[in-house]
C-alpha cells in the first residue's frame, strides 16, 4: 500500500458534502485562464454523474494517479453520485449553496447558463484555446455543450452517436421491414405485437429514454430551432410540431410499442430484454457497443441485430445523417476554484485523455485519437464507430438537456401518462403549455 497520498479517491456522500466547497464562495473571474501565481499542489475534487466502472472515470484515474506520483499532495477525489435524478438534486443543492468543487459535472442546461452568467464556470473555450487543445475536438462535441449563445464552458469527455438497434430475425418473423419514416413505427409495432414480439425495449424508470422520443417528430419536422424556440417561451407545445410529437407517442402507446409495465423497468431491464431476443427494437448510443456489438451475445440473437439512424423520411426538415449524437454530460470548471495547480492537472489530464480514452473502445470526443476496437467485437463495432465520420451538422439535441427544471420534471411526468393512455393530447399539450408559461421565464426572462 502506498505511504502517499492516493491520486484519486472515491469519497462517501457524507464526506463529499462536507469537502465539496474547495471551490465553493463567489464567483471568480470566468475568463482567467491564466491565474498567477506558484503551481502548490492540494486536494481537489469533482463532482460527478457517471458509471463508476466505466471508460471515463477508469481513465482520469489512471491520469490522475500518473500526475500525483510527480505532484506529491495532489489528490483528485470523487465524489460520484450514478444516478442521474439524485445527482441533479445534489448539484443544484451545493451550487445554491455556493459550494461547488473545483470540477463539476453538468449539460448545457438552462441552470448551467444561469451559473455562468453568475461567473461561477470558467470560459471552456478559452481554457481549451489557450492549453492548445481546441482545434483537436470534434465541432459537433464542442456544439452540444454549447449554450445556445455559443458561448462554451463544459469541456466534452465523451462522444456518443444514438441508434435505434434491431433484431432481424425477429423482422422477419413479423414481415416487417426496418422502417424509413417515424410514422411508420405504430404499424410495425402492431405487427410484431401480432407475432407475439415485444416491440421495443425501454427504460422507462429513468424517464429520458422515453424523452428521446418526444424529440424526434419535432427535430424531423421543424429541425433543432424548435425545441430552442420552444424552451424560452417563443414557441409552443401546441404548435404543429408539437402537437405531432404528442399524438405520435400516444399512437405509440396504444399500438403496444414498449412492454408492459414499462415505467418501472430500468436500464439492464431494457437491455436485457433486446439482447435475449424478446424484444425487436432498442433505441441506444454507442456506450452500450460493448454489449450490443459483441460474440459473447445470446446465440438466439448473435449475428441477427443491426442498427439504423432515425429514420428522416420524405420532407424532413433534418438529413438522415443529423440525429442524436452527444458528448454526454460535460466537465465545467469552477471559476471561484481555478488555480495554477487545477490548470495544470487539467492540461496533463485532457493532453493524454483523448488517446487513453479512446484505447478503452469509446469514441474519442477529439479527432486525432483512433479507437481501439476490443477483442471478440463483431463487424457492428466498427461499423457503428464509422458513422462518427459521416455526420451532419444538426444535433437532435435530448429535451432534458434544453428545458428548464420545472417544465422538465413535468414532461417526464405526463409522457408516461400519455403513452399508457392515462391522459390524451390534448390534455398532454395543454398542461405541458401551462407549465411552460409558467416556468420558461424564471430562466429565459
């Protein structure tokens, strides 16, 4: 066991609490990408929402740990909080209480621009131009953790592409093809329901599965200005794209598209369910390669699934090549906690990151790192990593990220209702109006 201090440490709720305001107080200079001063090594800490087995944090470890063997007294602590609704209540609880840690994790929301207008996240752009960095990313990884101003201040550590997954033989089995519009799905769902198969596979407990959903009519018939539009009051859920959206999902619902019981199934429950062949679709990104493009599936299923991008159809406002495709939650930095050693780790770190990251077969949010494809990964490994390079410029940005808190949590709410035929939509489209007008000005006002 080593005599010095560990490079990262995964801290216990209680403990991160308490040390999670090193880079708490007031805001500092957001644009000071450059503070003064001796780099003095110390503690830091990250507050974060991501698998703890999984390729970003297994990677930062590793670069942390490498730092503090020649930067002895730094420790990078981590303080990890999985589930997305706890972690959000956590994050918003400790920025209130002006106690966020030196890096924090959070998406391009309407209360992440609301703390950047308070100077309390450092300039992203900046910093990755000045470390010389920036030109190294992706657009559309630098794009999605944007505010809608263009302004930057979250740094991509991910870059993921979502797909709607299927089962080919289960298709057949039906006499279905893979479908070239989103209308066509009602169909196809009361199809495969007639030959005994579960349509599609979700996650309902988590609520943003289901969410995506709610994006596609609007972003493949209006484009993304919509949802913007519509998150600041300048458009409603009772305009046109809105309203297909509405009566699109409640036709998925009462055309049996997902399971039964579907808002209490979670995430390795949809998974699952796809992956032992029983059910025929599964809308997911490129994170769950490792388990979607691999030889160790169920035989029942190996060889047999594929993926396509959602579908655009004739008329779309979007190309086929413009869907869903992110970097995940971003990384900022509190401008309050930046020093020279926080600058120092982050250039280190985000230097060796890309090729690291990239080793461990993700897509690297950077364009100079290759991936490496893992032992015993079938051709859809790849093939679906080749998308990466074949991408347009619209993002169908996931409506979690875009709308404020409270309208949000709402729209979770009522789309369950709407898809299990508890409410129609009319009375979805009404009440998520009403919300919005009351809510879309505390942030956008």
């Amino acid at each position: 066991m080593r005599n010095s201090i560990k490079a990262l440490t995964v801290a216990a709720a209680g403990l991160a609490l308490a040390t999670a305001g090193c880079g708490g107080g007031s805001a500092g200079n957001p644009t000071n990408v450059n503070p003064t001063g001796a780099i003095k090594p110390h503690p830091i800490s990250w507050l974060l929402s991501r698998p703890a087995n999984g390729s970003v944090i297994t990677t930062m470890k590793k670069l942390a740990d490498e730092y503090a063997a020649s930067h002895p007294g730094f420790s990078l602590n981590l303080i990890t909080t999985p589930d997305r609704p706890s972690y959000i209540q956590k994050y918003e609880t400790l920025a209130a209480a002006n106690k966020l840690p030196e890096l924090f994790d959070t998406d391009a929301t309407p209360f992440a621009q609301k703390l950047a207008k308070q100077g309390k996240l450092l300039d992203a752009d900046k910093l990755l131009k000045d470390i010389g960095l920036y030109d190294s990313f992706r657009p559309n990884a630098l794009n999605y953790q944007r505010f809608d101003d263009g302004s930057l201040y979250m740094v991509p550590l991910q870059f993921e592409l979502e797909f709607l997954w299927y089962n080919k033989a289960l298709f057949d089995k039906a006499g279905v093809s893979a479908p070239t519009s989103l209308d066509d799905l009602p169909a196809m769902c009361t199809k495969l329901r007639a030959a005994g198969v579960t349509p599609i596979a979700l996650n309902g407990q988590d609520q943003w599965p289901l969410e995506r959903y709610v994006s596609y009519q609007p972003f493949r018939v209006a484009g993304p200005d919509y949802v913007k539009k519509l998150k600041a009051g300048g458009a409603k859920f009772s305009d046109a794209p809105g309203t297909k959206a509405a009566q699109w999902l409640a036709a998925l619902g009462s055309s049996k598209c997902f399971p039964e019981g579907f808002a209490s199934q979670g995430y390795a429950d949809a998974q699952n369910l796809f992956t032992s062949g029983k059910a025929a679709m599964y809308n997911i990104g490129t994170w769950e390669l490792g388990s979607l493009a691999t030889d160790k599936l169920d035989p029942a299923v190996k060889g047999k699934i594929d993926f396509m991008r959602i579908p655009a159809g004739n008329g779309s406002a979007t190309a086929e090549n413009e869907y869903v495709a992110t970097s995940g939650i971003g990384m900022a930095v509190s401008s309050k906690g930046f020093d020279p050693l926080v600058k120092d780790f982050l250039k280190f770190a985000l230097t060796k990151y890309p090729a690291a990251y990239a080793a461990s077969g993700a897509l690297s949010p950077t364009k100079d790192a290759t991936t490496t494809v893992p032992a015993g990964a079938t051709p859809l490994y790849k093939k679906a990593l080749d998308e990466a390079s074949d991408l347009g410029s619209a993002i169908c940005f996931p409506w979690d990220t875009q709308l404020d808190p409270t309208t949000n949590t709402r729209l979770q709410q009522e789309q369950t209702l709407l898809v299990q035929g508890d409410i129609t939509p009319d009375a979805f489209i009404k009440t998520m109006d009403d919300t919005l007008t009351k809510n879309a000005p505390k942030f956008f006002g």
